[in-house]
C-alpha cells in the first residue's frame, strides 16, 4: 500500500506471525468472513494486511486475497491489480470476484479472460452442496504442489460460479482442479494464468465458508500455493505502468 508506516497501522489491521519461512504478505479485500481467511492464514506463518487500497499502486504485499465482499472493481482499480501482477504478484479471486476476470473488468489489461457462466449456486443448493470428493487434474502444478488427491471437503460446496469448462480462455490452466456435480458434471474448482512475473488464481467457490468450519489440509495447501512471497518492488510497478503490460506477458514452464 502506498502509505507510511504510521498510517499503516492506523488504517489497517495487521497480523503477523513471526518466524514464518517462505510466509507471504498478503492483502486481503472484501469483508465476508475476512476475519477468519485472516486468521487462518496466519496460522500457517503469513502477515495479513487487511483492506489494502487498490485505488493507488499497491505495494507492501506480495499477495492480494479478493472475495466476494469485493466483488466489483473501478478501472482504476482493475489497472492497479494488473500492474501489480505484471510486476510479481500474485491474486486470488473467490466466488462472485472472480467473474470480474470474465465481465470485462480487466479489458484492455491482457487479463481479461472469455468463458460462459452456466449457473451461480448458493446454499443451500442439491446441484453442488454435498461431500464433494475433489480431484487434482494437473498434478505438480504450481497450485498442487504437495497437495494429495482426492479429498473430501471439509464443508459441502454450497456456494459456486460454474463455469463451462469448454469455454474458458486458452490462456488458463483449467481445470487445475475439479469436482463432478449432478446437474453439471464436471466443474473447475480452480483456474490459473502466470502472468507478467505473478499469477492469478481464480477460485469458483468460496474459500470463506470453509473457515468457520477450518480448512481441510488440502485446502489450505491448495491456497497457500496460490500466495507468493516476494513483494513487487515499487520501482517495478513504475517502470512496467499499464503500457508494458503486453511487453511483460509470458508463460510460466
């Protein structure tokens, strides 16, 4: 965030864990059970930044959390996420914001990505909520790395963006990982671009309502792979601007 470290601290809430290795710094924006995703990552060794302003260039974070309490973005916004990640950093949507990689919030950015939304599903909803066994596809992936498969969800998965897979930018991994569900079939649970020097992860369910209840394992592997600890040096954000956007792309091996 651009700001000093006095006013950091009055406008911002930050836990911290000390000692972490390989902790990230991540921002977390929105407020649906942002308390508890805080918490929660905390407790594997992060520093949390709550409610960090995307209306400036952001900088102090080396990972941005969005859900679904932030579900809409300015432009202004939009074009300080992008340069972010351009510059190194990484992003993570959850349910309802991650349509914003999809709606055309991100045009002119590089990141905005095509697919066909089929259905929005809330809780309680026989379509999706169940014991929902959840697969890897893509195993050694940058999000799967030690993640074992299959697993039972901790929660049911109530609340869902369903996505046709068969529509979803070339540009994404999809479906890193997936689950079947009896109106739809199989569904991404997770879809990933490297872009820039960062990465985007775009979750399509919701990571806050598996807190209250606490993480499986494999969830909290599965979104602590989808954080990055190295935090974009403003010099970086400067020199890329909205302009090296195009120049920045590429794939990661």
């Amino acid at each position: 965030m651009k700001t000093s470290a006095s006013t950091l601290v009055t406008a911002c809430t930050i836990i911290a864990f000390a000692g972490a290795a390989h902790a990230a710094v991540v921002g977390i924006k929105g407020n649906y059970f942002a308390n508890d995703v805080a918490n929660a990552l905390v407790s594997g060794g992060n520093t949390v930044v709550m409610q960090p302003d995307l209306t400036v260039p952001i900088v102090g974070i080396d990972s941005l959390y969005i859900n679904r309490g932030y579900a809409t973005l300015s432009p202004v916004e939009a074009a300080n996420v992008a340069a972010f990640v351009a510059a190194g950093g990484c992003v993570v949507t959850e349910f309802t914001a991650s349509n914003m990689w999809f709606n055309g919030t991100f045009t002119g950015t590089g990141m905005d990505y095509s697919g066909t939304l089929l259905n929005s599903f809330y809780v309680p909803s026989g379509d999706v909520s169940g014991n929902n066994q959840i697969h890897v596809v893509i195993p050694n992936h940058p999000l799967t790395v030690n993640v074992v498969s299959p697993w039972i969800s901790m929660e049911p998965i109530g609340v869902y963006q369903a996505y046709d897979i068969a529509t979803l930018d070339p540009r994404l991994d999809v479906p890193v990982v997936q689950f079947n569900t009896p109106a739809y079939g199989t569904l991404p649970v997770v879809a990933y671009e490297a872009f820039g020097m960062g990465q985007v992860s775009i979750f399509f369910t919701d990571f806050g309502d598996f807190v209250p209840s606490g993480f499986t394992t494999q969830e909290f592997i599965l979104l602590s792979n989808a954080l990055c600890a190295t935090i974009p040096a403003p010099g970086a954000l400067a020199i890329l601007g909205m302009g090296g956007l195009a120049a920045a792309r590429r794939r990661r091996a």
